[in-house]
C-alpha cells in the first residue's frame, strides 16, 4: 500500500529517530519563539509607557503653557477694553458730570481736537466733545479730524 511499508527495520527505525527528533527540535524552536516573542512584547511595552509618559509630562506643559497664554491674552483684552468717559450713571448721576464740573465758565469758547488715527483715542475725542456740547450748549464748538474743521451737528455720534 505504502510505498515506505517495504523499508527494512533498520531504515524505518533511523527515519523514526530522525522525525522525532525533528519534532522534539520544532517543539524546542516553538517554545523559544514563544518566549522570544514575550520578552520582545515586554521591552516594547515599556518603550510605549515610557513614551507615554513623556507625552503626558509634554501635553502637561503644553496645557500649562496654553493656560498662561490664555491668562496673557484675558490680561490684555482687559487692557485694551474700550474706556470710557463716564458719561452714563448706572446707580447716580454720571461721574463725567463731576470730572468736568466748572466746564459751564468756558461756554463760548471755542474748542479743536487733533484726533489720532487710533480707535481709543477717537473714541475718547468723541465723549469728551459730546461732554463738552452738554455743558457748553449754545457755544460754537468744532473737531478737528483728518486735517478737516466739523462743528458739533456734523460730528457723527456714535
């Protein structure tokens, strides 16, 4: 049947020592690959945590790093916030009224304001020249603006 069923013994027996140990060698080689495989899984494992560890510690100061920042930027938007004269009292008269108290002994003076290209300090020409046309009603009062005269009813308001 088997074209090997006509081996003499001694054959069969050497081919049989030499399978098993062939097999014995695979088993043997199965085992150190698994062990070699799970000491390398191991030393990359800890390569990821200590990656992992340096990417929290880095996204740690990037956080703390964006929490300044944010810090910085708040500091400055309170800085740069529009200031105003104070021409409107929330909870009593306008403190504008008494900043410029006295303003009523210049009525009929005239009044010029160079105004700077900047938005603060147009804005503040701006309150300070409505102040002075509540106080001053009557009077002839003009802005300078951009090299040009304009008299209070030409002023926009804004």
């Amino acid at each position: 049947m088997w074209p090997l069923s006509e081996l003499s013994l001694a054959t069969a027996t050497r081919i049989s020592d030499w399978a098993n140990l062939a097999l014995i060698g695979s088993l043997i080689a199965g085992v150190l690959s698994t062990f070699v495989i799970v000491q390398m899984g191991n030393i990359k494992e800890s390569h990821w945590d200590r990656e992992r560890d340096q990417s929290k510690e880095r996204i740690a100061r990037l956080n703390n790093e964006t929490e300044h920042l944010k810090a910085d930027n708040l500091a400055l938007q309170t800085v740069l916030l529009p200031r105003h004269v104070g021409l409107i009292g929330l909870d009593g008269p306008p403190k504008a009224l008494e900043w410029f108290s006295g303003f009523e002994a210049l009525a009929g003076t005239e009044i010029s304001i160079q105004v700077a290209p900047d938005a603060e300090a147009q804005r503040t020409s701006q309150m300070k020249l409505r102040l002075c046309f509540r106080n001053l009603a009557g009077s002839h009062n003009s802005l300078m603006k951009n090299g040009h005269v304009l008299h209070h009813s030409e002023y926009p308001m804004v």
